[in-house]
C-alpha cells in the first residue's frame, strides 16, 4: 500500500537542511530543508513560457513494442511484505513490547532493543484498532495540497498518504512497482523502455477510476512550460514521452539509457478530468477560484483524503474505504488509521510540550530535547523515544568563485581551521558523527579505497595553507589581507544560514575558529526562503546548511556539476563533471560505486564543502504507536514508512 | 538701647542670602526621592560595569607585559583593533595565560576578576585549576560559572556584565539621537509657529504612524551586515515625536515670557533665543520622556535580541540570553531568571528616575507630595 510516499521517485532534488527542523522532498531525491523549515524550490523560475520542453514524439504500436523490445520483468512488490521478510529474518526481538515500553532509552544498546520490539509489524488485523485516530507533527504548514506543488517536507509528507503512485522503495532504496497500484512493470532489453500495467480498481476519491490516462496528463502537466511545479520536474524531464495504451497500459520511453530511468518514471500523478479543462485558464494550477476550491478539496488517489484544512493550523486526513474496498471487497490492506491530524507547530519546544501533553504522538526532537528535555516521567508517562542512522549532512558551503574561496587551499584552510571537536561533543552533545563527505559512509557508493579521514582543528596547517594561497598580514592589523587586483583585500567574509538557534550557534563557533588566524567572519542569520534566493544567485562568500539523501548518488550530481542548479556555491571541476556521466550509464552497481566513491574522494579533495556532520534521526512516538522502522531517510520517507505504523486493539 | 542677641560680637557683615538656581533645586528635590536615587545609584552601578566589563569578566589581560612591553588586550572587548596584532602574529589563538608563560617567561599579567569570556566557551586547559564550561542542561550556576552558562557553554555572568554595555548604549545613544531630533523639531515649531509648525506638526504626527517594529524589521532584511548602531539608529530616529511635542508646548509656553522679549530686545538671534534662553528653561521636563524613552530602548533591544533580530551572533546582549533560555525553558532557569532580573531592574531604574525628575520639576506635584 506504498502509494504516494516515497513512491515518487525522480531524481532531482536535494532538500537542503539548515534552518528548521526537518524537510524532504517526497521523490528518492535527496532534500534540502533549512531546519525544519519549508523549502520551495523553483528550478523553473528561468522558464519562458515560450520554451518548449517536450516535443510530439510518435510512439509505436504496443503491438510493435512487445515485438522489439525483449521485455524483462522487474520487482512488484508489497513493501509491508518486504518489511515483514526482513523482521522474520531478523527472528524476535530481544525484549517484549511490555518491557521495551516500561524501558528508557539510555543507550544504544536499550535504543535497539526498543526499536526492534516497538518496530514489529502486526501479526494480523485483530491487533490493530481500525478506529485508531492519530495526532501527527508538521513544523511548517502546508502551503498546497496539489501533488505537483509539493516543495516542502509537510507538503510531501501529506501528499505521501493522500496521492497516487505506481513505484516506491525500500530502506535500502531499492526500487520496485508497487502491487497495490500495479499488475506489471516491464523494462525493455536496451534500457530505453518501461511498460506498466496498472490495477483496473483504482478510483479517485471522487469515484472516477484512476487510469493510465492520469499518467500521461501529468507528465504533460509537468512538462508544460507554463505550469510553476516547484520541484518535480527535474528527473522527469528526462523521459522522452509516455504513452497510454489503453486505461491500464502506460509506457514510459527514455531519451536514452541511464541508470537512472527507474527513478525518472516515479513523478506525482493528478487526476486528469479535475485538471484536463481547467489548466489552460489557469496554468498555475492555484489561483483561479476552481483551482482554489481544488486545493480545499483535493481529490485524493491515494489512501487518506483530506477532509478539513486550516490553514496555518490543521489539515485533517480520513481513511477512504473506497481505497482498499472495490465492490465492497477488500483488494488492499486497510490503511491503519481512521483519521489523521496534522497538526502545524512551527516551534519545537511547544512541539515537544504538545507531545508530552498528549496533543500529539509522535515529532522529529532535536540534539538538546533527546539529551536533556526528554529523560523525565513527565516525557515517558505517554511517550518513548528512538533514534536511528539518517543520512543527513551540514556542512558549510564556499563561494568557489569568490574572492576567498577560490583556492582550493583556502578551502581545505577552513575545514582544519574549525574546530570540529567542540562542534559534535559540546554543541551536538556527542550525539552525530562526523562527516567524512557527501555519501553516507554507510551507503554503497561510499569509497572502498582512499576512506576520507575526518577533520581535526589543526589551526597551524590552516594558517600554512592560507600563507600558500597568499593570504597574509601584510600590514600588521591582526587581519588577513592578500593584494586581489591591485588592492589590498582584507578576509572578511559573511556566512549566512538559517534562524535556528543550532545554525547560529554552529557559525559562531566558525567565527571564533576563524578569528584565532586573523579571518573576520560575520555571521547573518537569514530567513530562509531568502537564504534559498541568495544561495540561488550566489550571492554570498559562505552559507551553513544540510542534505537529506537521496535515493541515488545521482542525485548529487545537481550539487556538484559544473553549472547544475543547485551548485549554490559554483564548483567545478571537470573530472567530477566526467565521473557524473559516467555514473549515470554505468548499469553495474559494483562499478557505479567504484565511480561515486572516485567523486566522493575528488570532492573530500576539493573541500567545495566544509562537511560537519551527519545528523541521525531522533524521534518521540507516543505509547501506543507501533510499527516505526527506520531508513536513511527516517521513519516516513520510504516503503513502507508510514503505513507500518499501527495501534493496537484495546485489549 | 537693645542688642540684637544673634549679632556676632566681631560685627563681620552678615552672609548675603544666595538663592538656588532651578537646576539645583530640582538636585535637593530628587535627592529627597529615596527610591529614585536608588535607581540613580544603581544606573551609576551599571554605568562602571559597563564600563569596565573587560576588567570585570574576560579572558584576555587587562595589562601584561610581553617581550618587555606594555600591552593591554582586553580592549579588544572594546574593538578588536585595539587589541596589539602581536599577539595574533605570535599565534597566541585568543587563549593568552599559557601563551604569556611559554612564549615570553618574563611576562606578567593583570587578569579580570573573572576568567570567562563574554563571545566563546572556555575549554579544559586554558587556566589552571579551572574546568572548562559545561553545556547544555548542565550548564548551572557554579563557583566557577556565577550565573551558570548558556546551551553553548558560554559564561552567562560574562554576558551579562558585557551585555550591560549594550543595554546602556541602546539607551543612550538611541535616546540622544531622539532628544537631539526631538528638541530641534520642537523648538522650531513651537518658537516659529505658522506654517513651519503646521508643517512639522504634521511630520511628527506621521512618524508617530511608523510603527518602529516593523520599520526595524524592514530595516534589518535590507541592510547587509546590522550592527547594534544600526539598531540604535532606528530607535533613535522613530522615538523623537514625545519629545518634540513636549518640547514645542514648552516652547510655546516660555515664548511669550518677559525674559525671550528681553532677549528680543536686546537683539539676540532667533537662534540664540531658541537655544541658549528658551531651551534651558524647557529642558527638565524633556528629561522625563528622554528618561522614559531610554528604558523603553532597552526594551526594544532586548526584545528585538529575544525574537533573533538583534545584533549579529556572538550578541552578548540580555535579551539573546533570554531567547537561548527559552530552548530549554524547564531546564535551564538561570537563562531566563539573571538576564530577566536585568533587565527588570534596569529598566524600572530608569522609570523610577524619569518619576523622580518628574516629580522634582512639576510644581503641581511638588505641592501635592505635601
């Protein structure tokens, strides 16, 4: 039942983290969230309406197509299967639920204890309450509820349980067709292919059945220059068409063979009689009074529909019984819970307060909440809370092409010069790792060779480095200066980041790092969606912000390329550049890891990042949440995520 | 005949009786007010902790003598470039008591009273016998940490002491940019009438619509680097309207009085009459606003730092210490509590004195006091 989720798979996207909290971008794409806030993104924002982004293309007759294209069969797959496999593999857990919910979690050891017992599936419908209404966390409200529109993590987050979707995958991001959605999914020979045929019980919450026609108008949707979708066409945009057959055969053809096709197809899918009429009088898809009663009332595909939403406040989702009932039989597993509230609370502490008061049963904590705020009877009278590995890194990103960061040396002088010690044992409270890079260093296209070793403050070799790259007190002022065109240049800089305490506080501590070698750092917090303008501009020296991970190392190729959209700070290096390419045709997992871990190192080597830290996930559920099992993407974002989580029966 | 019994035997002239100028009378009325000088008092208190914050809490020497000079690094407090670049060229890093040891033995040093730095958080080894500051809940009030530390495991006392700086400069420098404008906008009003106090009545009514918040704000998201000058700057010029419409009432009052038509007379400058006659008998009850108005700047910083919009990070100012307080509200109290008090205390000070100007220079109330 992994519609909408993480089923939306393209590739683009990185949702940055500095500022609040937590976001992500629904697709396998990594996600960039300024702590917590809301991210938009607006890779369209240089589209003329006049361009043209997607030719007529002439598909074959299916006829011809099975002819030519040696189908080979991929993975459909249940994913509350999958997840059951692998508990079943991992045998029972050592403790009881009894006793890991009378449990602290004090250590790592209690910590897996907990999350192996807590995270147990149901053995069967009579231990779930189908009644169950839950009360969930949103740090930031939800500005749309049209799947196109999705740019933040709250959007994708309810988009995830009220959209449809074909694909999804797993913890171990590998992809597969979901079988609530699909019969078959079929990749032809060549890899420029994908044939799927869809279920014929699917409906929209307005009764219209879902079809393979819904597929191709979204692709158009989004491919139409003139419609603003924030964040979903990077990764679409690179199929060449898609086609439907009949209601229930849709094929999608590749402009050419990567590895990464298997993600492009996964894009958020709208109804087409809601939009068919309408998208040509308003493109924007939300500000004609149609489109706007639309947005109120979104017709669902998904498991839950939304059934109230105020805004800045709540968005109420229920169950729909026409999702997994057609002609009054079950066809799919019966979502876990009648109705579910989000709940917007932008602030963590009243988050946390809420949690504690029973107003809501589960949100993301931060570093001091999970040491210090939530150790009490007060926070384990409802409440536990687990934390696992999540692949999200800060760093601090160098203007490459300005005046300081230039060098690569000076860059590699600021990654010795911080002090990364008192960064993770004083302000991260010893909870994170250090970051060794932009892969994860447990994730497969992490280097096998050449293992970056981790920064230590080591203030005379970044002094060294700077006097190599000409940065010197020439005139006895206490301040770095280097003759730039002429002129005396003194290094001052401004790093921007977000308006968290923690972002703060981490670039206080570059500033005093830096101020130890005669480097002036101003440190600027900044509201974030003009930390996303500036940052897209690039028009600044230094930003302090986060990853999530995405799917596929692909994703960071939009980081790091020469040019791509989201190099905020301008790299370039054409072996990078050359090793991307690559990796995208490169169809041997063995050797597109040799390939990611080569621009892993290239990158450690460059320093266009300071890396900091990773970030793991921390959570607090209430107690009588069940089913909660981790990716890297944390507990939602992937399948089966969400719909895992369940409540017990009454008795 | 009789002798007058209190005549001195020595017949030496009797002392003329000297009458007290305005100023002075108002000095002996205050001076009654007991509450009043108590805050005077404890605005003088704060004034020197201001002012010699660097020798109250800091980690660089108020005096020391290196390689046989003279250096005096605190100031650096005051502005980093007054702080002798030998220090950073001899790699000293900011942590100055074993560098002084190990790179010249024959130095000395007068260090603060207190080895904590209002910007950082000192680590294990920087001065014997002193553990490096804790962080996070830990962070409670110890000998070490007088008012515990912040999240960061910065000393709070620290901060405090060189957060006083910022309180009193907001509050003064604000105030006289407001006084400075208020006054000459008033004065020219009031003392020229006709269309330029039409005119100036109007603007002061329009600034009176700037919600200064806002315009602070506003300010903040254009302005590239906001320094706390800027902050003051904005108070400065928003807050002048009570001050020019006091000021011009006066103006008008004193402005028909014998002494300006004297000075008329005698061909003074509109100018002069304005500044040197009129102005000085109109300037105690503009001190009250002014007083009012300083506590009210303290506030507007305070809570301006509170909601993150203050001085760029490290702001050792009362009200980022109460907004680090508010992360871990049950948690860390002495956040919320010392900076609180401060600024309480601080700001009731200046009302009880503005109250004690007030009452010293109204007649009306000096007669109902009695």
């Amino acid at each position: 039942m992994q519609l909408g989720k993480p089923t939306r798979t393209t590739l683009a996207l990185i949702a940055w983290l500095a500022l609040l909290g937590t976001a992500c971008s629904s697709k396998q794409s990594k996600t960039e969230r300024p702590d917590g806030q809301a991210s938009s993104e607006d890779p369209l924002a240089e589209t003329s309406e006049d361009e043209v982004l997607l030719e007529p293309y002439a598909a074959p007759t299916l006829e011809t197509l099975d002819a030519q294209a040696e189908w080979v069969d991929q993975d459909v797959l249940d994913s509350m299967e999958l997840l059951r496999e692998r508990q079943q593999q991992e045998g029972l857990p050592s403790i009881a639920v009894a006793k890991a919910l009378a449990m602290r979690n004090t250590s790592t050891e209690s910590n897996r204890d907990m999350r192996l017992a807590l995270g147990r599936l149901p053995e069967n419908d009579s231990q779930v309450d189908y009644n169950a209404a839950l009360t969930r966390h949103l740090a930031v409200d939800v500005k749309s509820t049209n799947p196109l529109m999705a740019s933040s993590a709250a959007e994708f987050e309810v988009n995830s349980l009220t959209s449809f979707g074909l694909f999804g995958f797993d913890w171990k991001f590998r992809p597969f067709a979901s079988t609530a959605t699909v019969v078959s999914w079929q990749k032809s020979k060549d890899g420029m292919i994908d044939k799927v045929v869809m279920r014929d019980d699917l409906v929209w919450s307005d009764g219209q059945p879902i079809t393979a026609h819904d597929i191709v108008f979204s692709f158009q949707t989004i491919m139409n220059p003139k419609v603003p979708v924030p964040a979903v066409r990077q990764g679409t945009d690179q199929l060449r068409w898609v086609e439907a057959y009949d209601d229930h055969t849709v094929v999608f053809f590749h402009r050419e063979a990567l590895a990464t096709n298997t993600w492009n197809i996964n894009f958020p899918i709208i109804p087409k009689h809601i939009y068919e009429k309408s998208i040509a009088d308003d493109p924007t898809l939300q500000n004609s009074d149609y489109h706007v009663q639309q947005e109120n009332h979104p017709i669902s595909g998904g498991p839950y529909k939304i059934v109230r939403r105020e805004r800045g406040q709540t968005v109420l989702l229920e169950r729909r019984e026409d999702f997994y009932l057609h002609q009054g039989k079950p066809v799919r597993p019966k979502p876990h819970f009648k109705t579910i509230r989000f709940r917007v609370v932008t602030d963590s502490n009243t988050a946390l307060l809420a949690l504690k008061k029973g107003d809501l049963e589960e949100t993301q904590l931060n570093a001091e909440q999970w040491t210090a705020q939530t150790n009490d009877d007060e926070f384990y009278k409802r409440n536990t809370k687990i934390s696992d590995t999540e692949w999200v890194s800060y760093h601090f990103c160098w203007n490459c092409k300005s005046v300081f960061f230039s060098d690569r040396r000076v860059r590699q002088a600021m990654s010795h010069a911080f002090d990364h010690e008192e960064l993770l044992k004083k302000l991260c409270y010893d909870l994170y790792e250090p970051c060794t890079g932009t892969f994860h260093r447990q994730s497969w296209m992490y280097p096998k060779q050449n293992v970056p070793q981790p920064y230590h403050q080591d203030l005379d070799k970044a002094e060294d480095l700077l006097a190599q790259a000409g940065w010197e007190d020439s005139n006895g002022d206490g301040i770095l200066d280097k003759q730039v065109a002429g002129r005396r240049q003194d290094f001052r800089f401004t790093i921007l980041c977000g308006q968290t305490p923690r972002s703060i506080k981490i670039c206080t501590l570059l500033k005093e790092s830096l101020d130890q070698i005669g480097i002036i750092c101003s440190v600027k917090p900044t509201e974030f969606t003009v930390l996303q303008q500036v940052s897209r501009d690039h028009k600044f020296h230094a930003t302090f912000g986060g990853w999530g991970t995405g799917a596929d190392p692909s994703t960071s190729k939009n980081i790091f390329a020469t040019g791509e959209n989201r190099n905020y700070g301008q790299y370039s290096n054409r072996r990078v550049d050359d090793l991307f390419y690559q990796g995208e045709r490169e169809f041997d997992r063995d050797k597109r890891a040799e390939i990611y871990g080569q621009i892993h190192n290239q990158l450690w080597e460059d320093q266009p990042y300071t890396w900091l830290f990773y970030r793991n996930a921390f959570y607090g559920f209430n107690k009588r949440l069940r089913g909660y099992n981790f990716s890297p993407r944390g507990p939602y974002s992937y399948s089966p995520g969400f719909d895992a989580i369940w409540v017990p029966a009454a008795n | 005949m009789t002798t007058d019994a209190s005549s001195s035997p020595d017949h030496s002239p009797a002392e003329p009786l000297v009458s007290r100028g305005f100023w002075q009378e108002t000095w002996l009325r205050f001076r009654r007010r007991r509450l009043a000088m108590s805050a005077l008092y404890f605005v003088c208190f704060l004034g020197l902790v201001a002012l010699f914050s660097p020798c109250i809490a800091g980690t660089k020497p108020v005096v020391c003598q290196y390689k046989g000079n003279l250096y005096f690094p605190a100031l650096g407090y005051w502005n980093r470039a007054w702080e002798n670049p030998i220090f950073r060229k001899d790699r000293f890093r900011n942590r100055y008591p074993k560098n002084l040891a190990a790179k010249d033995p024959d130095s000395w040093a007068v260090w603060p009273l207190v080895y904590q730095d209002p910007y950082r958080r000192v680590r294990d080894d920087e001065w014997d016998g002193q553990p490096g500051n804790p962080t996070g809940a830990d962070g409670r009030p110890n000998r070490h940490n007088w008012f515990g530390t912040d999240q960061s495991g910065v000393d709070v006392f620290a901060q405090m002491v060189h957060g006083t700086r910022i309180a009193l400069l907001v509050g003064f420098v604000s105030m006289g940019i407001a006084a400075a404008i208020g006054v000459v906008v008033g004065a020219l009003a009031g003392f020229l009438g006709g269309w330029v106090d039409v005119l100036l009545s109007r603007l002061i009514e329009l600034v009176m619509c700037i919600p200064s918040l806002v315009l602070i704000l506003s300010l903040i998201a254009i302005i590239e680097e906001v320094t706390i000058w800027h902050l003051m700057a904005v108070i400065g010029v928003t807050s002048w309207t009570g001050i020019a419409r006091l000021t011009r009432a006066e103006f008008l009052k004193l402005k028909r009085m014998e002494f300006v038509t004297a000075a008329q007379a005698l061909g003074a400058s509109k100018f002069r009459i304005m500044f040197r006659h009129i102005l000085r008998n109109a300037l105690a009850p503009i001190l009250v606003p002014i007083t009012f108005g300083i506590a009210a700047a303290i506030l507007v910083e305070s809570g301006l730092s509170f909601l993150g919009f203050g001085a760029p990070p490290p702001n050792p100012s009362w009200g980022t210490l109460l907004n680090s307080g508010r992360v871990m509200i049950q948690q860390t109290w002495w956040l919320i509590l010392f900076p609180g008090l401060a600024i309480f205390l601080t700001v009731l000070a200046y009302n009880l004195i503005g109250e004690g100007l007030q009452e010293a220079t109204d007649p009306r109330l000096r007669k109902a006091e009695k």
